[in-house]
C-alpha cells in the first residue's frame, strides 16, 4: 500500500501545483489584476493569498456568477490543500486522497468558468 500511497500523494501534490498555477493565471486577467505568489511558492505563501483572493472576489467588477465561480474555485483549492496536508502527515486514507481529488477537479471546472467569461465566451 506505501507504493500506492506515494505515488497517489505524488500526483495530488503535482495537481495541487497545477491548479494553483491556474489560479495564478486567472487572477493575473481579472478585470483588477490580482498577483499571487508565482514560481516555487510554498503553502505558507500559497494559502494566504488564496484565502485573501476568495475575501476579495467581490470586489471585482464582474457578473455574480463569475464572482461565485471564481470563490468556488479558491474554496475548493483550498479544501484540497488542507486534505493534501493531512494526507502527508496522517495516516493514508483512501477516502481522503479522492476527496481531495475532486476538490481540484472541481477547482479547474470552475476556473475554466471563470476563464470563459475572461474571454468573453460566456
């Protein structure tokens, strides 16, 4: 089970990553700009500022449901941050890497909502 649990949490953490690096991208083309931490950023930097963009997102000038998409998409980034985390210091649980799963597939869906109405398909 170790292999299995090692590479699991290897490819959560590398879509963790990823999903972060979308939001980097998305916030940087809100109609007010938003700059996270970009590069080798640690979840002591990447939190925070995520947690700062889901208090903020009312504040850009843009539909109510854009709004909601892109707070949907900080909250479920940072529900599989947390469940990452645990994954990492807990004991492995299965339940708990797919929870975490689909927080970041549920992550993407709403930022490529989000993206959408950036390019005016929406």
């Amino acid at each position: 089970m170790s292999d299995i649990a090692d590479e699991m949490r290897n490819q959560l953490g590398a879509h963790l990553t990823r999903a972060y690096g979308a939001l980097v991208t998305v916030s940087l083309n809100l109609p007010v700009p938003v700059t996270l931490p970009d590069g080798v950023v640690t979840n002591m930097e990447a939190v925070p500022a995520v947690r700062r963009l889901l208090e903020i997102v009312e504040d850009q000038p843009m539909p109510e449901e854009a709004q909601a998409n892109l707070f949907a998409a900080c909250a479920f980034w940072l529900g599989a941050e947390d469940l990452f985390r645990l994954l990492c210091t807990e004991e492995f649980n299965g339940a708990r890497a797919h929870s975490c799963a689909a927080n970041l597939i549920m992550t993407e869906e709403t930022l490529e909502d989000v993206t959408n109405f950036l390019l005016g398909l929406e």
